[in-house]
C-alpha cells in the first residue's frame, strides 16, 4: 500500500477515522492518553472497477488486566492497542465471509501504530533489572518477559512479539485459517511518532522482527518474509502521547468494517464492554472475546480446509523452537504465573 500512500497518508487516513467516531472510550483531553493501531487496506471495488483504500479495523488501549485470566474466553486479558487490533481484524473477515464477499479483494495490508510497539529495544532504558542483568546488545525480544502494559502486569507476549508471529502465520489466526484459505500478511508496517523523542530505530525494529533460525517451513507460510517499516514523523497528536501529567486511559475503543463497509464499535474498560454491569456480562459479552469469535466462525457456512489449520498448527510448533518465540507464554504459564517466577520487563 505504500506505494500507493506515503507514510503520512497512512497517518492521516488513521487520524481521520478515529476522529470521526464517537467521544466514548477515547481519553480525556489533557489528562489522559491511549495508544492508536489500525489495519489499512487496499480492496478492489468491483462497482466502479477500482481500488478504495481504507481503515478496516481500528483500536485503542494500554493495559491488560490479569484479573480477567480465569474468563478469557469471555473478557479480554491483553487490551493493548495492537493485540485488540489483531481481534478487531478477525471480525472484518467474518463480516466480508457472512455477506460473501471475496477475501481475495484484499489486496494489501498495513499496520499502523501511534508509537513502537511494546517489547521494542528502546522502552527497555532505565529498566532496573535489566540493567543489573543485561547490556544492551544482549537484550533481545525473545527475552523471557511479562506483558508490561501501563497498570497490571499480566503474563502475556509483548506486542512486538505478537507482531513478528503475524509476520509468519498472518493476522487471521488458528481459528480462522481454514475459512480464509490463506494466511493474511502484513505488507507494511508504519509507525507514528508519539513516543519519546528520537526512540525510533527502524534498523533496530528490523533486527527484532527477524528470524536468524533455520526451522521447517509449511507449505502457505512464509518464515523470511518481513513487511516494509516506515517512520510517520509527522503523525504526533496530544492524544497519544504520554506526559508526567497524563494518566493512561482504562477504556479501549475498537472499531471494524463490516462486509457492506459500516462501521462497528465497541468501548470496553477493564476487559468487558461499558456499562455492562457484572450480573450481565456473561450475557453480553464483547463481540472480539475469543468465545464470541469462535461461535460466529462455527455459524459461518463456507469450504473449510482443514489441512491449514494443520499446516498452522504444525507451522506454530516449528516456530517456538526459535529463539524468536522459544520463550512464548504456554496456557499452563498463564494459569499458573506469579510475579516471583517471572522476570519483569517493563517496556
């Protein structure tokens, strides 16, 4: 899409949407701020015979909430902006798989996110332990770590991590595959400049989002691949930045096309959706948590390909036996993780 779009457009395009949704679940002016993420994408329009560029998945958030552990089927444990963007790009394929449209019309993908993601070298300074344990050439993203977040530290991989997965498996995930028939890569990854001043390092990025590990490629996935990186500088808004005078927002604001290209919106605070008292959250559960998207995909009637979904499985395996991912959080870890087993990174 980039060559379609500087970085700056991509910037804009994301701005522009997220203004134009409501004022729920964004943070307060000048005392809060959130981390901005979306998917923009290139998708053929067969009614004019053309290419329509637009945002198709949208996200906010910078917590997570280990309290939510015991109900992650039906609450959201990661709600930082990219990992709920991953979600939120799952509904978009399930609302162009229910209306029928052509998964193929997706053309390209870029990642947009208002600053480095979480897990990048740079928001490691200052860290205590690691300064007592590591030097900076040492630190690498497979270093075992807890989801930093901004509040409650959780056992979860580090957004940058999660993106070096989508890289090799694509953004539709396990469950999805053998609908979507192909994996979804990310051809372009931008990033805004609301971090700290001068923290961005592309060389730096690319040497964590690649695989210096030779493992078993399956036939559909690509190991080698990475997208192209991109520094929007002038993408700096109040909003996104944070400030010793700022605390970050609690709530989320997630936001997907659907087939016919309407918008979705959900606002969640703390993992469940807003004003959804306790008694009625297992009745209204918000539509990105894994068993709402797991039931939507059993009620789609489309040609499954199981052998994908193997494909998938077997790729996963191959790849947590790189460095890269050797130390990704199991399902027993994240049942089972205190904070006196785990080393803390804070990114």
């Amino acid at each position: 899409m980039c060559d379609l779009y500087e970085d700056k457009q991509i910037g804009d395009i994301s701005y522009h949407c997220f203004t134009k949704l409501g004022k729920s679940g964004k943070p307060k002016p000048k005392s809060e701020y959130t981390v901005l993420a979306t998917i923009v994408c290139n998708v053929k329009n067969h009614t004019n015979d053309s290419i329509d560029t637009k945002v198709v998945a949208l996200t906010t958030g910078t917590k997570c909430f280990a309290s939510n552990e015991s109900s992650s089927d039906d609450l959201i444990v990661d709600n930082h902006a990219e990992s709920l963007l991953k979600r939120a790009f799952k509904r978009y394929l399930i609302c162009r798989l229910q209306s029928g449209h052509n998964l193929d019309d997706i053309q390209t993908i870029t990642l947009f996110v208002s600053q480095l993601p979480c897990g990048s070298l740079q928001r490691w300074k200052g860290d205590p332990d690691l300064e007592a344990n590591s030097s900076k050439s040492n630190r690498h993203l497979s270093d075992v770590c807890r989801k930093p977040g901004r509040g409650v530290t959780c056992y979860r991989a580090t957004c940058l991590k999660k993106i070096a997965k989508w890289i090799r498996l694509g953004l539709q995930g396990k469950a999805l595959i053998a609908l979507t028939g192909r994996p979804f890569y990310i051809n372009n990854i931008v990033i805004g400049n609301c971090g700290q001043s001068g923290e961005y390092d592309q060389q730096m990025l690319t040497n964590m989002l690649s695989m210096t590990d030779i493992c078993t490629v399956y036939n559909g996935f690509q190991m080698n691949y990475l997208p192209k990186i991109k520094f929007c500088h002038d993408f700096r808004y109040e909003c996104f930045i944070k400030s010793d005078a700022k605390y970050a927002t609690s709530t989320s604001l997630v936001m997907w096309l659907t087939g016919d290209g309407h918008k979705v919106t959900e606002v969640l605070t703390e993992g469940h959706k807003l004003g959804v008292i306790v008694k009625n959250r297992s009745r209204n559960k918000p539509l990105i948590c894994d068993s709402c998207i797991h039931r939507d995909i059993g009620l789609l009637s489309c040609e499954l390909n199981d052998k994908l979904t193997e494909e998938y499985n077997n790729q996963w395996i191959e790849l947590k036996k790189c460095k890269l991912f050797g130390d990704w959080p199991s399902v027993q870890s994240l049942n089972t993780s205190s904070s006196n087993d785990i080393h803390v990174i804070y990114t």
